[in-house]
C-alpha cells in the first residue's frame, strides 16, 4: 500500500549531512539565524506569567504606562544598539541626552528662542555630541569604552554648568518642547505622541540596517573590521556615521524625555547608559559586534519595563526586578556566546 | 646538478615563448601585469631589491619563495596595498599606479587574502556583494535605498555555480556555518566574479585538508578556464607544480627566476629557492 521512491544509496557523507540533529542544535541554528527570537519567548512568557499572577497587568491601562515607560529607553537603546553593533559601548548616552535637554529647555524657557527653534538646536547638541565621541574613536583611536566614559563626564558637568543645576518646568516652556506629552486616546489606550516617535524611530533605524548598503556596512564593521576595510568599505565613515546618527536620535529623545517627565531636570536618566545596554543584550544583540536588530532591542526594553510592572502589580520588593534584569543579562550573554558557536 | 640547461627547455604557455621571457625583460604590452624594478624598503630592511614581475594573458602564475623572501611584500605593491618606493607597474601595458587596494580592485584586480576578508555573521550573497551591494530599481531603490536582495543572492548562486561550486546550495547561509573550504570557496568566488584583470590568491590552501585543496585548486583551474589570469601565492610545492604555468621564484627581496612545473623538478625549485643551487639566465 505504501509507495516508497528507490535512489541511489546516499554517499556517507550525504548521510552524515543529513543526520538528525539534536533538538538543542535545532534550537541553536533557529536562534542562529533569529536571535531575536529567544527575547521574545522571555517577554511573551513573562506576559502571560504576569497576568497570570495580577489579571490587571493586561489591562489597558497597565499596557498605556508600560509603553509610556518603556519609550525613553527604548529610544536611547536602538542608538545604543547602532553603536554596540559595531562592536563599541555608549557610556555617555544618559548625560549627552541630559545635555542636549537642558539646553533645548532652557533656550525656550529663559533664553526666549522659539520652541521649535530650541528643539533644533537642542537635537542639534546631540548629534554634535555624538559626532564628537565618533570623531574620537575614528581619527583618535580611542576605544569606544574609553571615549565614552570621558564624554559621560564632560556632557554631565557641561549640562549642569550651563543649567546651574536647576529644574525647568514643563510651565515655563513652550507647547512644541512640551509636545512629545500629548496624549493619544485609542479606545482605553493611552499613549503619548512620544510613544509614536518612538516607534518611527525604531521602524527607520530598522529599517535602515536590515535594508540598505549602509545598514549592511554596520553589520560588516562590527563582524570584522579588517575584513570590511579590505573590501573597500569606508570604515572610519561608518563608524563616525553610527555614532553621529546615535547622537541624534538622543538629540530627539532629549525632547521626548521633556514631554514625559514634564520637565527638563539634570537628575533625569542617571541610568540610562546601564538600562540602554542592558535592553540591548537582552535584545539578543552581541556585544562583541556584528550581529542583533533593533526589533530585539525594543522586546529587551519591554521585559525590563513588563518586568518592573509586572514585578510591581505583584506586590514583590522592587529589588527583585533589579535581581531579574540582572540574570536575564547574563542569561542573554551567555546563549549569544552559546548561538554564535553554531556549526553548519 | 644542473639547473641551467640552455635548449628550448620552457617551451610555450598560452602562446607565449618563454625561452624568450627567461633571456630578458618581456615588452609590457605583452603582458597582463608587469612590474619593473620594484624597491620598497622598510627603514633599513629591503622588502623589495628591485624586482620584475610579469604575468601573461590566462597562465596561473605561481608565486613562492622562503618566509621574508619578499613574495607578499612584492604582491602587496602590485595590488595597492603598500606603495613601493620605486619601480614602474604596467597594467595591460599602460602604466598605472596604486595608492590603495581599492585603486587595484577599480581596476580589476581582486585579491583573496589569507584572512578571506569575510564578515561570518553575513550570508553568502552580502559577502559576495560586501562593498559594491546594489540596490532595487525604481523609486525603492533610489529613494529608499533598498538592497536588492533577492537579485544578489541569485547573481551569488549562479557565480558559485559557473565555478563548479556545488557545496554551497544556500546563498542565505551565514559564512561561519560553512566549513575552511568553503569559505574559501566564497572568497575565491567573489574575486572571480569581479576581477576583470586577473586574481591574486594569497596561501589559498594553507588552512584546509586534502579534499579541500583539491576542491580549491580545480577552483584555480576554472578561474583560467574563465580567461582571468591567475597569481597564487603558496608555500605548497606540490599544489603549485600541480596548476601553476609558470613559478616566480622570490628569494632575499629579489627574483631568483622565473621556472615551469615543466622545466624544474619541485626539488629543484626549492634549491633555487633557498640558494643551495642558482639559476644562470641566458
């Protein structure tokens, strides 16, 4: 009853290609090929966990804060992710957004230039900042890590000299610095036009690497740079490219981050480099380079944001969401190391 | 023993007279390379002593020489990657000069380096394409800069095809998943596909078993096969007298002479090149 098709005997070798792998290696070629992949099996399972244990979690209204959370460092991890794909590390991503927002608030505020004009100057400062740390590394060869720990102090300290270290308030600005606050009413959602922003950005920086020459010379420098340099790919211009194009998308999440917090404070996103990298390794981008996407660094932003309110709406110590970061991190590191040994 | 036996011993390659090349310089214009008087001195080290280098229309051209004997020194000032310090290189007879490996790669060398020059992370087609990817037609590409993915990747199968490559069926594989030899394969597939001149191989076989090489060496024979002239560099006696037509023999910075797996026995090569014998010209 059964037709079975008679070939020619595989050669022992055509077997042993053909041989069954086990699942783990079927697990890790899969992740291979999609690293983003196992971020989102960790944030779909910690949704469903979540819910599980505070039925709340699912709820607009608790979905409306997570994203509003998660924006801000969603948006300074897909510039971190740019950098980090190169095989670098931005330190100063916190005090170089700080700087560029103190300087956009305060020109609107007591500096008297109009909003959208601040809001460009501001934007402005931070590609500049950006371009100054590519600068650094390209023409000065400095380690990324070096340079940014440098520039981290230098925007900080230029950030509170210029500011005096004082708070400007979302009343003293004009309505387009305020603007990124505005809420958006979808049924019981509520999100805010920042949320939107956000979004774009990480749909054209997406975009950018996954489609275009340069999105593909970033993968390639990151890989290995003297193999991108020997096939002719300019590498010193990607690289001051990256860190320019980080530096302006901190430059408009300066502005996002003052329609958020409803203020331009100095004390904001002390933490911003470690969250930044944190929601781009648990992305599953590697940070020897080379390899990860933005769509991974965004699901990385959402499990540390589902697991600080999830972890909330639990009524568990804010501690342990300090604790589970910490071993999602390390748990991230560790498949990149194991996904990057794949064999065919 | 003799190394200088004077009859008509070279014989012809692709038309060319070598008895006649061996009594003297050959004219540029015969030639698809040639390098006359090359110098290239690093402080008081002498990488280069004034050396030719000729390679003719379709030959695979061999060259070897002990470790310092200046076989990549003199290949690096051929290909744009050092500038020599004196010395003219002829270019299809016309003389040229390269300031970098891309000025070489414009005008139609490719060369494969030992280290491959490939991104692992990337599939075979993005390194096939890696510096000169294309992007779509119409508005895609030309405003939003979209690769044309899908058209590399079946331009990179059918190259690998044209070159007998069956190995790698899937242009969408990561480069790290393959094995040496077919890495190498993709490297020495991408050179072929581009070169318009001729294409350098550096050590191409050093890192891979004996079915590999041999999987590469009948690369080296298609790419000749193809009309594109080849100059491969090797440390292999065997694998260079199995392919080369000629052998550029280097030796102390300069040219020990220029040989024929016909003429010399691979034991004799390796005298020449390590000075126990000398081989008299004319």
């Amino acid at each position: 009853m059964s037709t079975t098709t008679t070939s020619a005997p595989a050669s022992a070798a055509e077997q042993f290609a053909m041989r069954r792998q086990s699942p783990a290696q079927r697990i890790q070629h899969v992740l291979h090929a999609q690293p983003a992949l196992s971020p989102l099996a960790v944030l779909i399972i910690a949704i469903i966990v979540f819910a599980l244990i505070n039925p709340r979690f699912l709820q607009p209204q608790a979905l409306s804060i997570l994203f509003q959370q998660v924006a801000i460092i969603a948006a300074l991890a897909i510039g971190q992710t740019l950098i980090i794909l190169t095989a670098g590390i931005d330190l100063s991503v916190g005090a170089l957004t700080v700087f560029s927002m103190l300087i956009m608030a305060s020109l609107a505020s007591s500096g008297g230039v109009p909003g959208p004009l601040a809001i460009l100057i501001g934007v402005l400062v931070g590609t500049l900042g950006g371009l100054l740390n590519g600068f650094l590394v390209t023409r000065i060869n400095l380690p990324p890590f070096i340079v940014t720990l440098g520039t981290l102090s230098v925007f900080l300290a230029a950030g509170l000299l210029y500011s005096g270290g004082s708070n400007i308030q979302s009343t003293a600005l004009p309505d387009s610095v305020n603007w990124a606050g505005t809420v958006l009413q979808f049924g019981r959602f509520r999100i805010t036009t920042g949320v939107v922003i956000v979004a774009l950005m990480a749909i054209v920086v997406g975009f950018a690497l996954s489609q275009t020459k340069w999105g593909r010379h970033v993968y390639a420098v990151g890989n290995d740079i003297e193999a991108a340099r020997l096939v002719g790919i300019r590498v010193n211009r990607v690289l001051l490219s990256v860190y320019t194009v980080a530096g302006l998308l901190y430059g408009i999440t300066a502005w996002l981050q003052i329609g958020r917090a409803g203020s331009a404070s100095p004390n904001a996103l002390t933490d911003a480099n470690l969250e930044s990298i944190t929601a781009v390794v648990i992305g599953g981008t590697s940070l020897f380079g080379g390899r990860g996407a933005v769509i991974g660094t965004i699901i990385g932003a959402l499990i540390v944001y589902a697991f600080r309110l999830g972890l909330s709406l639990a009524g568990v110590d804010d501690q342990w969401r300090v604790f589970a970061t910490g071993v999602l991190v390390i748990v991230a590191v560790g498949i990149d190391q194991w996904i990057r040994k794949v064999k065919a | 023993m003799s190394t200088a036996q004077n009859e008509a011993r070279y014989g012809t390659v692709n038309g060319v007279d070598l008895d006649a090349v061996q009594e003297g310089v050959a004219d540029p214009s015969q030639t698809v390379l040639s390098a006359r008087k090359l110098i290239k001195t690093f402080g008081k080290v002498i990488g280069l002593d004034g050396v030719d280098l000729d390679l003719y229309p379709g030959e695979i051209l061999a060259i070897i020489g002990d470790n310092g004997a200046g076989k990549s020194t003199l290949i690096k000032a051929a290909t744009g990657a050092l500038t020599p310090d004196s010395g003219q290189l002829y270019l299809d007879g016309r003389e040229v000069s390269f300031k970098t490996p891309q000025d070489a790669r414009a005008a139609g060398i490719e060369t494969v380096y030992q280290t491959l020059a490939v991104a692992p992370a990337l599939d075979i087609a993005a390194n096939m394409f890696l510096g000169r990817e294309r992007r779509r037609s119409g508005p895609l590409g030309s405003v939003f800069r979209m690769l044309d993915k899908s058209g590399m990747k079946a331009d990179a199968g059918r190259s690998m095809a044209n070159l007998g490559i069956a190995t790698v069926q899937n242009m969408g594989q990561a480069v790290e998943t393959l094995s040496g030899g077919q890495r190498q394969a993709v490297a020495v597939a991408r050179a072929a596909t581009f070169a318009t001149k001729f294409v350098v191989l550096d050590e191409p076989t050093a890192a891979l078993g004996v079915k590999e090489t041999g999987q590469v060496l009948n690369l080296i024979q298609q790419i000749r096969e193809k009309g594109l002239p080849v100059i491969l560099i090797s440390h292999n006696m065997p694998n260079v007298f199995e392919v080369a037509d000629r052998i550029h023999i280097a030796r102390l910075g300069g040219c020990a002479g220029v040989i024929t797996p016909k003429s010399h026995t691979p034991t004799e090569a390796v005298a020449i090149m390590t000075g126990a014998t000398t081989l008299q010209k004319g």
